[in-house]
C-alpha cells in the first residue's frame, strides 16, 4: 500500500504528520513524503525542516493521495504541472485526501467541483469558488475523496481511511495504540462554540 504526501515550503506540520503519525503503523503500507524541489521543506511555523528526497513527478501511481494545507497550499494552486500530476494521481488512487486548507489544492485541480467538502474555518469561501458545498463536519467522504476541517482533523480522517483501508478493528487498534483520545481543555474547537473576541484571535493567527 502506497501513501504519498506532498509537502511544499510552509506546509501546516500536523496537517501532514497527524496522519502519518497514524498510516506509519498500518501493516505493509509505506508512506512517502515527495516534493517540487528534493532537500530541505521548512513547516509554516518555522523550526520543523523535513528532508525530502523524493520529487512528485517521479510518482506515477499511489493508492492513496494526501494532501496538507498551511501557507503550501498557495504555492501547490500556483502550479500548472503540480496540479496536471494531481489530476493524473487521483485518476489511479483508492482515495484522495486532504487536510485543512490542502481541500483548495483539490479544488484548484477540479476534482470538487459538485461535491460536499470541508476545510479550514477560515478558507469556506475559497472552497466554494471551487464548486464545492462547504459542510461543517470533521471529514466528509464524496466516494474516493475525503477531505478534512483544519489541522487535527486529519487525524480523525487518517483513523476513519485505515479503517477502509484494513478493518475496524486494525483501526481501533492504531487508535488506542496512540491514544488519541482527546479531551481539549477548552470547548473552543470550532467556529460554533467559540465566542467571537476567540475567533476574532484565532483570524489573526493566519498569517
């Protein structure tokens, strides 16, 4: 089983590592970072270098497709041969996924347009200009696409693809081995319960 996630330059590092975290234990599944350029990939918050070595183009096929957000989705839109390559990979994949604002990068290659999607809070309108219905749920699954609401939920959606991936069981496995179980201390996880001088805050940590 072959899982590719690109990362670009300023890519959100728990959009890409969430999810790693989680498909690195399913049994014979390997699981490759690629980008535009092979060496160093700086995360978005600025101390978290990734060596990459492996350039996207050189993938031709992969079960299944991640693709994070962060500032690096920007740089993925603006990428004619980059979103050609996603377009080809999807055509082969079992599923295409996304994290965050990495949905946009899926839309930009038209593989949304007339589906229910999700992404970050903060990027709805985007979503939409690419035909897709934004939904407010952690993941939504389209048939082979799922995509994922901002930052930690991709872990859910990697949980939820192992489980199509292997078995319920193997995924509750994964799940209870990393023990994610959360239990925020603050009830402040979405745009619904959290009061407007928070998210007037959380706006302002975007850039």
């Amino acid at each position: 089983m072959d899982i590719v996630i690109p990362l670009f330059d300023q890519f959100e590092p728990l959009d890409a590592i969430g999810p790693y975290e989680i498909f690195g234990y399913i049994s014979g599944a390997t699981v490759r970072f690629v980008t535009d350029r092979p060496g160093p990939v700086q995360d978005v918050l600025g101390s978290l270098p990734v060596h990459v070595a492996t350039r996207y183009s050189e993938v031709e096929r992969c079960d299944v497709l991640l693709v994070p957000g962060g500032g690096s989705h920007l740089t993925m839109m603006d990428d004619p041969e980059f979103l050609d390559w996603v377009r080809r990979i999807h055509a082969g994949t079992r599923f295409t996924t996304s994290v965050c604002t990495g949905a946009l990068v899926l839309g930009a290659a038209g593989l949304l347009n007339g589906l229910t999607a999700t992404t970050h809070w903060n990027a709805i309108a985007d979503l939409e200009s690419y035909g897709a219905t934004y939904t407010a749920e952690r993941v939504v699954r389209q048939d082979r696409v799922i995509t994922s609401a901002g930052v930690s939920s991709g872990i859910d959606m990697a949980i939820q693809l192992t489980a199509l991936l292997t078995d319920e069981v193997t995924a509750q496995a994964i799940q209870l081995y990393t023990e994610y179980d959360p239990q925020p201390p603050f009830d402040t996880g979405s745009v619904a319960k959290s009061p407007a001088h928070v998210v007037e805050k959380a706006r302002a940590l975007d850039g």
